[in-house]
C-alpha cells in the first residue's frame, strides 16, 4: 500500500510540472491544494489517468487534485517526503495562489473569503427557520391550520426555534464584522462590536424604515446643525462591509504609529470612533441606497422578466462556480434577506446543485470504466447534499456533454419556480435537503422544480453518452 500512496505521489507531481513547479501545497479533507508557478505545465490527461486522481481542478488561483477522505493526508505525506517541499498551511498556499490572480478575481476573493466563514451559522439558521417554518406553517398537516394551531403545546417550542434561528440574521452585521475586519487586517474583536453598533437597539430597526419614512417619524441626532438619521442596518451587508474597511485601515495605520505604552488607551477607542460617525453620517446611508438599489434591480429583473431571470441564472450559476464568481451571490441573498424578507436566488442554486449530482449520476449508469462508475456515484451524492465540486470538476466538465445537460435542466427548473415566485426565508443547505429552507405554501412548486432538476439532467446525460458510444 505504501508502494502504491509513493508511486501515486511521483505520479502526481510530474503531472503537475514537477517539484519545481509548486510554490506552496496543502490539502483539505478530500484534495490536495497547489499553488503553482505556471499552471499551464499541468499535463491533465496524465493526471486524470492515475488511480488515486478522481478529478483535479483550478480556483482562485489554487489548482487542486480531488483524492478522496483518508487517502490524501497519506498521499500528501508522501509527496512532501518525495519533493522535500514544506508543508504549508491553508492560509500560505492560498496567499501564494492570489498571486495568480487579476484584480477582479482577487476582490472576488475577498468576497469569499469574507462570507465562507460565517456560512455555517447562516445555513445552521436556515435549516432551524425550516423547521419552524414546518410547525408554524398553515395548511402542511392540516387544512389551513398549522402544527402549532393543532397541538398548542408546540407554540413555545417553535418560539425557540425561531429565536435561535433569526439570531444569525438579526446580527448578521456582527458576523460579518468579525469575518471582515480579520480579513481586511484588522482586530476581529473590534468587527464585532462595530458590528453590532449598527444594529443597537437604541436605533430604528431598518425593517421599519420604510412605515417611519412615510410616517415623518425618523428619529435624528443634531450634530451640530447637521441631522444624522438614527437608523439601523439590520439585515444589512454593504454598511457593515465597507465600515469594516475603514476600521481596519485605522486601525492598522494607528497601530504602526502609536507607541506601545498608550496603544490599548488610543488604538482600539479612535478606531472605533471615526469609523462609528463615518458610518452613521456617510458610509450607512449611501450604502443602505445603494443596497436598496441592488435589490430593485433583482427583483425587478424576477418580476417584470421572470422566464429570463430564471433562464440566466439557472442555467449559468453552474459557470459561476467555476469562477469563483459565485461567492459575490451569497451577499445579494443575504441583501434580500434583509431587504425583502426573502432570496429567489438561493432556491435556483439548490436546483443547480441537483442537476449537476444528476448528471454525474447518468454517468455511472452509462460507463463501462469501474473508477469513472465510483466516481460518479460518490460526487453525485456530494451535489445532491449540496457540494458539486467532484462532480462538476470530476466527472461532468471532463466530458463536456453532462455539464451542459445539467445547466440544462437547471435552467427550465428556475424557470418553473422563478414564475411560481419560490421564495426561501433564509439560505439553507443546497441539495436533495433545500426543501427545508423554502417557505412552506412554495413546497409543491419547489418538488416539481427539483423533478425537472432530476431527470432532464440525466436523461439528457444519458442518450448524449450513448449516443457518443455509436
């Protein structure tokens, strides 16, 4: 066994250019990660022909070989004793990689790099709103009565529910606060607070702005002649993304110039401070327009144009992914969230990943070749769940004619609950499992998109793949 981790290990590397090639190498659960010095020396027909490869591809400026849980650490293992290269962690191979990067994907980057590590809470806080949204929709067990209508002694249960499940959303500033401020360089600690300075109860929660407007009952402070809107931005994302920005740099900036003595009494209070009026004066209002103008532009879009909306971005999320472009979506959901109550999109995405797991899973009925059927089954159960890596970048883009099915089908899919308007509360886990995060009234058209996801996908798959045989 050994024998074979060493020779897949050679195998690899001499694929990929040689030693010389890597910059820096890591791996995760399931992939070996590389930041290479020139992409272009990878040979894929030889790297795809090893055993152990069940697919490889490039992201954000890593290019990664997929070789499955328990076997990589060993493989990576035994590349580090071949090459004599040093383990890296995640984060210097992925500082290595965006060296490879142009300034689109790079911000690109930042935008992920900034949402991946709240998106636990958030889909943790869907799945929850989903079981609430089982015991408090009407109409689901009994006719147009809800489970907590029936059984009463259910009601403060689902009360709970829905109060640790809103938590994440509610202070959603606060998440990307600490996430962004850490990633722009700054204390995590102080993203937080900021972050939850611009939702003080203190404030008027955003969700009523609209009703206070028409109402003439904005509350304001005087600064010195100059009125300032005490407004907060509950459910809000561009606010707290470029306030974060700010803190960071100042703090930074003041970092390197106060002397260590007095930095605890200057640093963190002036920080905070400047970047506090900057966003209740300027950065909150012009952001929260700007947010608001985003969403119209959505939802306009979904509304006046529904068959092309559902057109476009079921059929090209898929390619999203490949890009990475796709990160910069989770914060228009999150803005919808927050604006609307509500993400069109994020159902679209959940139907995406399954027609990308059902292509993947044609194949396995239409190949002959043992490691292309495991492949296929194992990375089609992974997009069914929600990942669509293996099988976009192991399976359906290797033979070009399963990736289009499932871009496929995923675009008649959105269609049908773009105009059945299919509304999810929050985002959820993307798959088979979405069901869960979508409003209950919207479950029948939601079953009937996730159907077309099926089976155009992989009939599709399947007469192109046999058809390819003759």
């Amino acid at each position: 066994m050994a024998n074979n981790l060493r020779q897949a290990a050679e195998q690899i590397v001499s694929a990929i250019g040689g030693k010389e090639n890597i910059a820096s190498a890591t791996h995760c659960v399931t992939r070996l990660r590389f930041a290479l010095h020139d992409e272009k020396k990878v040979k894929r027909e030889e790297l795809e022909s090893i055993d152990l490869v069940k697919g490889s591809f490039s992201t954000n400026g890593q290019f990664q070989v997929v070789i499955g849980q328990g076997t990589v650490d060993k493989v990576f293992n035994e590349m580090v004793n071949l090459t004599g290269i040093g383990k890296s962690t995640k984060e210097e191979t992925k500082a290595a990689a965006e060296k490879n990067l142009n300034p689109l994907q790079r911000a690109i980057k930042t935008l992920a790099d900034i949402f991946i590590p709240i998106l636990p809470a958030i889909v943790t806080a869907g799945l929850l709103m989903g079981i609430n949204n089982i015991l408090t929709g009407p109409g689901i067990f009994y006719d147009e009565k809800s489970v907590v209508e029936v059984h009463t002694q259910w009601k403060d249960f689902a009360g709970i529910i829905n109060l640790i499940a809103n938590t994440a959303f509610v202070f959603l500033p606060g998440l990307i606060g600490w996430s962004a401020v850490r990633r722009f360089g700054g204390s995590p600690l102080l993203g937080i607070v900021l972050g939850l300075m611009l939702v003080h109860p203190e404030l008027l929660n955003a969700w009523g702005y609209a009703e206070a407007k028409a109402a003439g009952e904005i509350p304001t402070w005087n600064l010195f002649g100059l009125d300032v809107e005490k407004v907060g931005y509950q459910g809000q994302v561009l606010p707290i993304l470029i306030a974060s920005y700010v803190l960071a740099k100042i703090e930074v900036f003041l970092t390197k110039r106060v002397p260590d003595s007095i930095k605890l009494l200057v640093v963190a209070p002036v920080s905070l401070l400047i970047t506090g009026f900057l966003a209740f004066i300027a950065i909150g209002p012009i952001t929260f327009a700007i947010g608001n103008a985003i969403t119209d532009l959505f939802t306009g879009i979904f509304d006046a144009v529904p068959v092309i909306g559902g057109l476009i971005y079921g059929a090209f999320y898929a390619p999203l992914v490949i890009t990475g472009m796709h990160h910069t979506f989770l914060a228009i959901d999150l803005q919808l969230i927050g604006s609307i109550g509500g993400t069109f999109l994020w159902p679209i995405v959940a139907l995406s990943n399954i027609a990308q797991g059902s292509s993947a899973l044609a194949m396995m009925f239409a190949t002959k070749d043992e490691k292309l059927k495991g492949l296929s089954i194992s990375s089609a159960i992974s997009a069914y769940l929600g990942i669509t890596e293996p099988a976009m970048f192991g399976v359906n883009l290797r033979f070009r004619y399963p990736f289009f099915a499932a871009m496929t089908g995923s675009a008649i899919a959105a269609i049908f609950i773009t105009l059945n308007k299919v509304m999810a509360p929050s985002v959820g886990v993307g798959g088979l499992p979405a069901f869960f995060s979508i409003v209950p009234e919207k479950w029948v058209p939601f079953f009937i998109g996730m159907g077309i996801a099926i089976i155009v996908p992989f009939v599709l798959t399947f007469v192109f793949a046999k058809y390819k045989k003759n």
